[in-house]
C-alpha cells in the first residue's frame, strides 16, 4: 500500500503532470510506442529519482510499457505531494512525502526495494547501496539498472573496483544526451531559477563563486555571467581549471574566493567543499547554496555547531551568526536548491534525459543475462536515435554523408 500525504491532492499534481507531457515529445512518442510494444510487460521496477511532474511522467511511460512501478524520491525536500498524489491516483505505488525525517525517508526506499523489482532506475546511489546492505534477500530478482546522476556514478565505480557491485548498472549520466544538456543547460538554468525565487535578490554586479567546473558547474557559472555576475571558479582539476579561465572566468582557491563572494554554488559530488575555515572568511551576509547530489558539500553540521544564532530569514533562507559577529545565509538546508527551492530542469531538457532512461531501462529488459561488465555504457545508437528524435521535434534537419564521403572517412589512403 503506496504511502503518501494526502491522495486529495492529486487533482494540481495531475495538472503538472499533463503539462509536461505537453512539452516532452520525446517521451511522449515513446510512451505510445511502449503502449503497443509492452517493453517492461511482466517487470517490476523501483525507482527513486527526484520525485516531481518530470519523473512522474517517466513512471506513467514506463508503466505504459507494462512496468509495475514502485516509487519513491532521492531528495526528502524534493518531493511534491501532489505529484506523488497524482501517480497513486493513476494506479502506481509510491512511497514518499515532503520533508521526510531521515527515517522515513529511508523506510521509503525500503518498502520500494521490498517487492522483488527486476529493474533498478537510481538517483545518487541510495537503492543500489541499500539493496547491497539491508536488502541482499531482494538482489536475485534483479536484471540491472540505470543511474541518472554523476554521484550516483561515483559510488557505482567504488562499488564496482571494490567487487562489490552484484548486477549490471548503465550509466545514464554518461550519455551525450543526458550530461550535456542535463548537466549543463537544465542545472545552468533551474538552480538560478531556485536562487532567484528564493532570495528575490539581484545578480548583476554580484560575484558568483562556483565549487567545481564539470558540465553542472559549466552550465552554473555561464547563466550566472548572463545574469551579470563576476564569476570565480573553484577547482582542483588543472584542465578544468584552464577551461574556466578561457571561458572568461577567474580561478583561485576556495579559502581566497571565501573573502570575495556574495553568492556561493557548490556543484562537485564532493564533501566538505565550503568548511569552517571558508565560512569564517566570508562577507556580512554572503549567500550559500548546493547544487550537488548530497547535502554534504557546505559543511552544515559544523556550520549549525559554530553558530551563536540561527533564524529562518524566510522560506528556505536561514540566517546562522557566526562568532565574528558575521551573518551568512544557506539556501535549501544545503540540499539541491534546484529541486529543494525551484521546480528542477526545464521540462524540454529532462525530455532528453529521461528518454535516455527510459530506453536504457528497455535495453536492460531485453538482454537479461547477457551482460558480461558490471558497468556499462548507454548504446551509442540509443544516444544518437535520442538525439535524432529531439533535433525532428525542435524543427531541424542536419546534412547526410554521401555514399563518396563515407568512403573517404573510412579510406586508409586519404
């Protein structure tokens, strides 16, 4: 039995849920395709993923293709409770609310792996790392699974060098067409999104400090220049680290940048990214934010420990008052301010990479037991047909190689 909120708050989350189907093409075509085919007939599949419209649409595809779904969040501020509604409503098993305690949140994701599901689809790596712990009784029933995000993948390939991982994991975040613009152009825009409807201050004539330079950090510091911020990059990658500098922004470490900021965006999969130290260098009220999986990359526990006061400054702000009299700000508890305080991706962005789910998913289905490594990639004919499909649906048509051309790409004798 799904546990949820309150079911009569399905009505706004179906609402959501029909205008991104509205605006996702893509998974459109396939939930009619996967309506005929029936891909995931006879299946069970447990996902957790940040539990709002976008995800609830790629659990109504997925179900459209024969999957009985059992679903949960990977973000306890991330769930919305009409969505959630909305899915039970629709007939699929959720277990999730807002603002779950971190036992409820993780008796969620226990009832989800409580069913003997075929096919894992994870977010950050908490139902794989459970089923290997607490729920190895569930494992036999497993064909593989997908992971959506870079820190999910992270401890995929610990798991995986410690010969640890027991069933096959497609890496999602790897695909061109997830990572590029997932990563880049859908967190570029929502965690702005989630700063500015948050604090409802000004950017422009800001400096931005921006923790890491992957294609999340990429796509965070270039709409923070468009917004009309100074922006510094924060690294420990030297190529990365040229790439920020060529890309028009400076690069010093944090303990520097901590004197200089006035907005602060963690986007690194790492932890301890923003320590005491760091705090203790900022600005009368600098503003700190996290972009990563985990709610680990400001260090909060310390940051709640050095604070002679703390006060909720208003709906998702809290003021902490550090011993040097100064006040700094984090946003969201620390957690994803994309999700926690704004909506996540634009829907055309997740349109991409939650096709790219959904079809690895089917790929898993259809070669049960034939996978030889524990981690493997997206087929690049799944990723490539993705992109075809996104490029038709955007109204642009590309060139073609003629039969001449593709004999003198392949000729040894150019």
């Amino acid at each position: 039995m799904s546990q949820i909120r309150d079911i009569k708050l399905s009505p706004s989350g179906e609402h959501k849920i029909e205008w991104v189907r509205r605006n996702c093409p893509l998974l459109r075509s396939l939930e009619e395709d996967f309506s005929q085919s029936k891909p995931f007939e006879g299946k069970k599949i447990a996902l957790s993923i940040h539990l709002e419209a976008k995800t609830a649409y790629l659990c109504k595809v997925l179900a459209a293709g024969g999957a009985e779904m059992y679903i949960t969040g990977s973000n306890p501020l991330s769930t919305q409770d009409d969505v959630a509604a909305a899915l039970v409503n629709a007939g699929l098993n959720v277990y999730a609310w807002h603002g779950a305690t971190d036992d409820e949140y993780n008796s969620h994701i226990s009832e989800v792996l409580s069913h003997q599901a075929n096919i894992i689809i994870d977010d950050g790596g908490d139902l794989v790392h459970m089923l290997h712990t607490s729920k190895r009784e569930q494992l036999e029933y497993v064909i593989g699974g997908c992971e959506e995000t870079t820190t999910g993948i992270i401890r995929l390939k610990a798991m995986e060098a410690a010969g640890q991982l027991e069933f096959p994991m497609v890496l999602v975040n790897n695909a061109d067409c997830k990572h590029l613009f997932d990563n880049r152009y859908g967190t570029g825009q929502s965690v702005w999104d989630g700063i500015n409807r948050t604090t409802n201050l000004i950017v422009a004539g800001k400096i931005v400090v921006v923790a890491g330079y992957g294609w999340c950090g990429k796509g965070v510091s270039m709409r923070a220049k468009a917004l009309g911020a100074r922006v510094i990059v924060t690294e420990i990658d030297p190529v990365k680290a040229i790439e920020a500098v060529m890309d028009g922004f400076d690069v010093m470490p944090m303990k520097e940048a901590a004197k200089q900021g006035d907005f602060f965006v963690t986007v690194t999969g790492c932890a301890g990214v923003i320590d005491e130290e760091d705090f203790m260098e900022m600005k009368e009220g600098a503003i700190l934010c996290n972009a990563g999986h985990f709610d680990v990359e400001i260090d909060m526990k310390r940051l709640r420990e050095i604070a002679v006061k703390s006060e909720e400054m208003r709906n998702n702000i809290m003021g902490y008052k550090l011993p040097n009299g100064v006040t700094i700000y984090v946003l969201a508890e620390g957690r994803l301010v994309n999700l926690a305080a704004g909506d996540g991706h634009p829907a055309e962005i997740m349109d991409m990479s939650f096709a790219i789910q959904a079809l690895s998913a089917k790929y898993l289905a259809g070669h049960k037991g034939e996978f030889k490594e524990k981690i493997i990639d997206v087929p690049r004919e799944v990723d490539l047909e993705v992109a075809r499909l996104k490029l038709g649906f955007l109204g642009k048509k590309i060139d073609v190689l003629t039969p001449f051309q593709e004999e003198y790409l392949n000729s040894s004798s150019l």
